[in-house]
C-alpha cells in the first residue's frame, strides 16, 4: 500500500518562490511606514518648541515667503543676465591702439578717434579736487558699495518721486562703465538688469582704483574728447593735472550731458552746471564753502573752439571700417581722407533734428537715423540719432528695426528679375500661407490691378504673392546681393518686412537702382595714409569693382515704378522741385517704426523715426515725417550742384518751375519750413545786378544834399 505521506501527490506543483518575494515587500514596506510614521512623530514632537504663534507667526511667515520669492526672483534674475555673462568671457573689451586723424573728402580737418595707452593719466596724478568733483556728482559712496547702490537708489528714487519726474538717476559708477564697456544706451528692462551683473562682475575683478580710473579714462566728455586728459587739452589747453578746481568742477559738470554743457557751445550752461558741481562738493563733506567760494566768483572759461562741429556718429562708424582695413596693416597711426561732406552732413543733422523738435510731441517719437550715400558709393552724411552727447548709440548703422513696406523693393526686384513688368496686371485678393492670412492696410482689396498700381499703393497681399511666386528665399539673397548686411530668415513674411535692418543697409540696397542695377559699393574711407604721406590704402585702387546686381530691364522697371510713388503714391511729400525722385515708404505693426527710403541722381538716402523702446508712436507713417525729413534735406542738397539723371528715366531733369510740388495735406499733417530754391538764372542775374551796383560811384554828401526836397513849413496846431 502506497506510503500518502512519503510522496507528493500526483498533479500538485511545487510552491513559487514569488510568493517569497511578495512576503518579503509587504513586510518591508509596513516596517518602511511605521519606521517613517515613529519619524514623523518624532519631528512633530520637537518642532512643537519652536511653534509660534500671534504677531511672531506673521513675521515668520513673511520672512520665509520673502526668501522664497527672493530665491526665485535670484534665478530669473540669473537667467537674463546669462548675456552679460557671456560678454565677460574674454574679459575686458581692449581698448583699439590705433589713432587716427580724420578730414572730410575736401581735406579738412574733422575729428581723431583712437587713444594710446601712453595718454592715460593715472589715477594718482590726477588733481584731488578733480576726482571729488566727480565723485561728489556721479557717486558719492562710490568706495563704500559693491556696484549698486542700494541706498542712493532709494535716495534717488525719493527725489523723483518729490519732484515728480526723473531728477536723480540711481546708477553708480561703475554701472556707468559697465554700460560703456559692454552694453549701448537702449532703455530696457534687460539692459538694466544685465548691467546690473556686469557691475557686480568689475567690482569682482578690478579694484575701486581702476575701475575709477578706466572711467575717467574713457567716458565720452564732449567735442569728440573721450576721457578726462583729452577733455582738459580740448576745453582747456592745460594738462589734466593742471586744472584748476573751476576747471574741474566744470569737467565734471560734462558726465552728465556732454553737449548740452560742452563750454565751447553754450558757456552760461556750462558755469551753471559747474557751480551745481561745487554745491555737490560741499554737501557730500569734501569740500567746504570758503574752499570754493573762489571758484564760484571767478568761474572758468574755455578756449575759442570757433570750429566745424565733429560728425560723431560718422567718425565712430569709419573707424570701425578702418580697423577693419588696418588689421593687415602694420602700422597704428593713420591719416583718413573721408567720404563725408560736411554740408551736407549739416543739412541732415539739421533736417533731422528741425522734425523732431516740430513735431516730436505730437507723433510720440523720440529718435531719429538718416544715412546718405553718393552716386559713387561714399557715405557723405550720416545721423546716427537727435544728440550724441546723451547717446553714443548709432541708430544708423547699428540698430535693427523693421523695415515695413519699404523692404518691398526687394521683392518687386526680384520679381521684374524673373520676368514681370510694371504694367502687368495681377489679382490683389484674399491670400494664405498656412495658417497665415496677411491684410492690406485698412482691410480692404483692389480687385484686379497692375503691378506698378500695386507697388505705389504699398499692397501688401500683392508683395506676399509676389515672394511666394519667386520664393521667400530668393528675395532674402536677392537683398544680401544688393548690399543689405544684417542676416535675413527668409521666413514667408519677409515681403512685409518683418527681418530687422538697419538704416545704413536700407540705404545701401536701394543705392543699387540709380546705379543702373549695379551694386553700389558703399564705404566711408577714401584714402588711408601713414604720418608722412604714404598711400597705404586707396578705395579707388583697392577696393573691389562694382558688379552687375540686377538687370538693366529689371533696373528700368524698378526705376519707373519708384518714381510714382513721389508722384501718386504714398510719398507725395517727399517729391522734388528740381528733379524727379523715386523711393518707397514703411510703417511698421502698430507704428512702431516709420521709414522713407529714396534717391535720386545724385543720392540715396535712408529716413527712419521711432522709439528706442519700440513704444508705439501716435500714427506716425512713412509718407509723414521720414518723407518731410527727405524732401527738407534733398531740396536743399541739389542746390548749386549739376544735377544727375536716374537711368532709363524719361524726362528725369524737368525744366525749372515745370514740377508742381505738393503741400502735405489732407490727414492734418503739419506743414514744413521749406528752403529757399534760386535757379542758375536766378543767380546769374543777382550776380550781374552785384556788379552793376559795386561799380556806380559812390555818392557823397554834397549831391544827396542837392538832391533832397525843400522841407515842407511846419505845422503850426493850435
């Protein structure tokens, strides 16, 4: 009989060890939560002691929020500052070894930039009442904070809040050089903070010493005078150790606005700034009143400087071109023939500035760029912004904004390139690339409508079916070819001009069409030479030679289209009295930038207004205030000059008084101070009537006394 407890029974299976593994979890994790339970039990016992309750439970409660929000803010503050990181990887920026003299293209001289090692003084050499002037002025705790000032911020910030407006600014000194090291004087959120950053960074790697030093050495002091030692040579004639304290409180008085209180352009401006200096002295404890009651009475006075005023703007941006030039070159000191024209200049400085002062206000605009190149490709005047005193910021060359409608031209080029005409006529329509459908301006269509109607009207449907036809890519390179140098996306809504630019690039692309559709080959330098004389760099032998851009059939239809658009298109206010013009305007989503873009013969010229905010303006267009500032400039710098034709124009040069120029009208613009326009036959008869007058013998006093009537008896009144 078989054995029921010696064998296993047939069929049952042996147990898994599983059920070993599942054991074993379950008993782990109820001892891991009753080990954590006692834990926690534990905790809870002892942090009862330090409950708080009341008022000190508020305090506890705000202080831990406080550090929480303050961790938090620490790490964005942190994230946008990773820029300003970047930029000090290499360290400081070095500071260029060249000098150059630089004279206009008739020979004169205009400015220097450059400044050697050699001439910076050291801080010990300098005279002590000049280093509390500035100190007293810029930064009083300059020594005592670590690159902001937490404390005169707040001073600050009760001032203005007293005075009801900005009276005080809050930015220690370093922060000034850390803007001037690294950063531009664009008014932004993440400038501030990234200035912020790089302040804490210099006060962690130079000492106060040098970074005082460095400042001194290098803030732009007016008169085209960069650093205290050039500014005392300048205004003064004297060494900087040499300055008297009216002197000094004076040059500190120039930190602030440099040309607003220059002494060789408004002394009264520059005395009183200078006794707000002493007042600074006295109230900060460096000095006390009887020390500069001798300053107060006997204030200082500047040398004669009855010169032409130095194109800033001009000099910074040929003097990036020649350290360009020059980096093959072996030599450091350089003479510098120009392209710029200095009437000129003074005719867009002036045409620039008189709108803005006109009309600033009521546009909400702020800024304004021009940039003007000749037919032979040199940069003859160039507005970099209102005052280069309070920014040294070159919106011409080195702003990127939105072109708008004025970077159609790119676009209708391209396609007159790939076989369109102006007279061809093409659907202005509802049009949509994926999900985007742009508009025309005021949401409405023309149906079916030439290509040159279409150009002059600024549609923008048209411009977008045009890009698609040809490719978005092809306009972008087409653009690069014609001499614009910012990089372009090439996205599908670059006819629209949304791909930022600069004014300079503007000018230079459109300088291709009255150039026959070659490319213009824009410089600033002329000729570059040593000490002695010595050629060692010329434009006309060493620059490359000017290539075919576009089509002559291509450059003709350009031709003809642009010059409607003074005529009957949306530029009526930039058309000329002597000659014909062709450009194209740009406004920008939500007026944010407003342009003209325009030549004719004998110049390109590129106008832009906006805000360094990108603060909307109140409406203000391209046909507005770009295209008065054209006109005001072009009417003025055609006069007493042979005028040239644009190619494959018809009647170009019309003959004298037989063009009717528009007054602005009809949308309420203001009207603008035009100039005087003399004829050649106008000025050949004064001429004339001059040397008839100077050769009549003078008369003397014998025959206007035989001349004269009798008096007439007097009247007796009764």
């Amino acid at each position: 009989m078989r054995n029921l407890f010696s064998s296993k029974p047939k069929g049952r299976r042996a147990p898994s060890r599983l059920i070993e593994v599942d054991a074993w979890l379950d008993t782990t994790l109820w001892r891991l939560f009753h080990g954590f339970s006692a834990a926690w039990e534990t905790i809870t016992i002892v942090s009862r002691r330090f409950r708080v309750r009341g008022f000190n439970r508020v305090v506890v409660e705000l202080t831990c929020e406080t550090l929480t929000i303050g961790v938090a803010g620490f790490i964005a503050l942190l994230v946008l500052a990773q820029p300003a990181m970047k930029k000090t990887v290499a360290g400081l920026p070095q500071q260029a070894d060249y000098s150059v003299l630089f004279l206009d293209r008739h020979g004169n001289e205009i400015g220097r930039r450059g400044i050697l090692k050699a001439d910076a003084v050291p801080i010990d050499e300098l005279p002590d009442h000049f280093v509390k002037a500035v100190l007293a002025t810029e930064d009083r705790r300059f020594f005592e904070h670590w690159g902001i000032d937490f404390i005169g911020l707040g001073r600050a910030l009760g001032q203005n809040a007293r005075a009801g407006g900005v009276v005080q600014g809050g930015s220690t000194l370093t922060q000034q050089l850390a803007k001037n090291l690294f950063l531009s004087n664009e008014r932004s959120f993440e400038r501030k903070v990234n200035e912020a950053f790089l302040s804490l960074w210099l006060e962690a790697n130079l000492t106060k010493r040098e970074i005082l030093g460095m400042y001194l050495d290098r803030a732009y002091m007016g008169g085209g005078a960069n650093g205290a030692a050039a500014a005392a040579q300048f205004y003064f004639s004297k060494n900087i150790r040499d300055v008297n304290l009216a002197e000094s409180a004076m040059l500190a008085g120039l930190f602030k606005a440099p040309t607003q209180y220059a002494p060789h352009n408004n002394l009264p401006a520059a005395r009183a700034r200078a006794n707000v200096v002493l007042g600074a002295m006295v109230d900060a404890g460096f000095m006390t009143e009887g020390q500069v009651v001798a300053a107060r009475r006997h204030p200082a006075t500047a040398v004669d400087r009855s010169v032409i005023r130095s194109p800033d703007y001009f000099l910074d941006f040929a003097f990036d071109e020649i350290q360009r030039i020059a980096a093959k070159l072996p030599q450091r000191t350089f003479v510098a023939r120009t392209t710029i024209d200095m009437g000129l200049q003074k005719l867009a400085d002036e045409s620039v500035d008189f709108h803005l002062r006109q009309y600033g206000k009521a546009y909400a605009v702020e800024e304004g760029a021009m940039a003007v190149i000749a037919d032979d490709g040199g940069v003859v005047a160039l507005v970099g912004g209102r005052d280069y005193g309070l920014s040294q910021f070159n919106r011409a060359t080195r702003a990127l904004r939105q072109p708008g409608s004025s970077f159609k031209a790119y676009v209708y080029a391209l396609a007159m390139e790939n076989g369109h005409k102006p007279s061809d006529f093409i659907v202005d329509g509802p049009v949509r690339v994926g999900n985007w459908m742009p508009q025309n301006y005021g949401n409405k269509f023309a149906g079916r409508i030439q290509i040159q109607d279409a150009m002059a009207r600024s549609l923008n449907t048209v411009a977008v079916k045009l890009s698609q036809e040809s490719g978005p890519g092809k306009v972008a390179e087409l653009a690069k070819a014609m001499g614009v140098e910012t990089p372009l996306r090439g996205d599908k809504t670059i006819a629209l001009g949304t791909n930022e630019v600069t004014i300079l690039d503007q000018a230079t692309g459109y300088a291709v069409f009255p150039a026959g559709g070659l490319s213009s080959n824009r410089h600033a330098v002329q000729q570059i030479t040593d000490a002695e004389g010595h050629v060692l760099w010329d434009a006309q032998r060493d620059m490359p030679p000017r290539r075919r851009v576009l089509s002559e059939q291509a450059t003709k239809s350009m031709n003809s289209m642009f010059v409607r658009i003074p005529e009957v298109g949306t530029a009526r206010r930039a058309r000329l009295s002597m000659t014909r013009a062709g450009g194209k305007t740009g406004t920008t989503q939500s007026y944010r930038d407003a342009w003209f873009v325009g030549f004719t013969g004998n110049f390109t010229a590129a106008v832009w207004f906006g805000n360094d905010s990108y603060r909307p303006t109140n409406k203000l267009t391209g046909g507005g205030l770009p295209a008065m500032t054209w006109q005001r400039f072009m009417e003025a710098a055609h006069q007493g000059i042979e005028l040239r034709p644009i190619p494959y124009i018809d009647n170009p040069i019309p003959a004298p008084g037989t063009i009717d120029v528009p007054k602005p009208e009809g949308d309420g613009a203001p009207q603008i101070a035009r100039p005087s326009i003399i004829n050649n036959n106008t000025r050949k008869v004064l001429s004339d009537l001059e040397k008839l007058l100077s050769s009549i013998e003078p008369a003397g006093p014998e025959k206007f006394a035989a001349s004269a009537p009798d008096p007439a008896p007097p009247v007796v009144r009764r």
